[in-house]
C-alpha cells in the first residue's frame, strides 16, 4: 500500500510560474525525499530533508516538511518546459533499513 | 562515476516464463533495492540487499528472489510470470544511510 498522497494528482502550468506540490504520508519517519521521473522512466533524485529539518533548498527547488502534521510540499521556481514529468515524495520510515515508500506522484505539465 | 545501471532496458516474455533483470550500483554503493512501478503507480518496493543477503522484504510472493554477487552488483528473476507482473522495474543504490539513486529501469511486459 501506499504510504503517501501527492496532491495534486496534475497540475497544469505555464512557463515562469511556481508549482507547488504537497504529500501527505501517515507514520514516522527518518527522512522524505523527492523525485522527478520522465516518461516513465527512471527516477532522478531531487532533495533529501531529515525529520529534524523544517525547510531546505536547492536551486530552484524548496521543500518543507512539517511532522506534526506529517505533510512536506515541493516548490518549483520559475518554472520551465523541461520541469515537465512525474514527481513523487518518498518516506524513508525507521524499520532500522532504509526502505523508501512511494506516494502516488504528482504528473506537472509546464507549457511555454 | 558511472551512476546505477540496469539490464535489459526492455523485455517482453509471455505467461508462465521466468525472467532476470540485473542491475549494478554506483560506485561506493553496497546496498541494493528493487522496485516495481505500475503504469501510473507509485514505486513499490520489492526487496533489498546487504552483505549478498535479502535483509527486508515487501509485500511481494516467493515467485520474486533475488541475489546480491560480492561486488554489489544484483540479479532480480521473477518466476512464473503473469499479465499483472508487467511493469517498470527499478534499481536503487545507496550506502545504506542516505539518498536512494535509481537506475533508468527495465521494461518488463508479459504477454
């Protein structure tokens, strides 16, 4: 089963805008992490946040996690054609192995 | 550095058959997970190896097995396949305590 909920399931934008992407999951964990997959294909690593952090960036990536409320959103900046694909949250949950758990993605369509 | 490698990229077998894919990790990597995607799913996690041993297991049956060789790399079969078994599969590499790097998957279709 599922661990997390991406919402939205789609999301439809043009090129400059922000899009934000929110996953909600239901357990403890160590670590969320997010990725971006195109065409089906295989995923890319985008940022990793530990449970003890609140907010981290990387270029036009942020993402925020909030444990009290078991949630963490993706912000992507100035949006571009190339940002189209899947993007997905995946929790790192303390089973004492490092075992991701897949949300169910979020598919954007950046349009120029 | 050569990231996480995977083949065949793409397969198709037909009901009943058994199948291997392989995969080899980045380098400095020792621990293997597999992964399986449905057509507009999620990854599902499959199973992971350490040491050349499964050490955790997903909600999967006994027809998925797997092996790890003494230089990470690893081997995926899945016997007996059915129409359900087609999917992406997926390689993660890791040194066990951070970032999951995937490989670009196999394409698994069962006719």
């Amino acid at each position: 089963s599922q661990q997390g909920e991406e919402d939205p399931q789609a999301l439809s934008i043009q090129e400059g805008e922000n899009a934000t992407m929110n996953c909600s999951y239901k357990t403890s964990i160590n670590n969320l992490q997010w990725y971006r997959q195109n065409s089906g294909r295989g995923l890319v690593h985008l940022i990793l946040i530990r449970s003890n952090e609140r907010e981290k960036h990387s270029g036009r990536l942020r993402v925020t996690l909030d444990t009290s409320k078991k949630s963490s959103s993706l912000l992507i900046t100035a949006s571009r054609a190339a940002d189209t694909a899947s993007y997905f949250c995946a929790t790192d949950i303390p089973t004492g192995f490092q075992k991701l758990v897949f949300g169910t993605g979020t598919r954007l369509l950046v349009s120029p | 550095d050569a990231g996480v490698t995977q083949s065949p990229t793409h397969l198709i077998k037909t009901r009943g058959q058994q199948v291997t894919l392989r995969c080899s990790p980045k380098s400095g990597h020792d621990t293997v997970s597999w992964y399986q995607q449905a057509l507009g799913q999620g990854p599902q996690f499959i199973f992971q190896y350490y040491e050349e041993e499964e050490r955790q297991r997903g909600n999967f049956p006994d027809r998925f097995s797997g092996h790890q060789f003494p230089n990470y790399s690893s081997e995926l079969n899945v016997n007996a396949l059915l129409l359900g078994d087609s999917a992406l599969y997926l390689c993660a590499s890791s040194d066990g305590n951070n970032e999951q790097f995937f490989g670009p998957g196999t394409r698994l279709t069962v006719l």
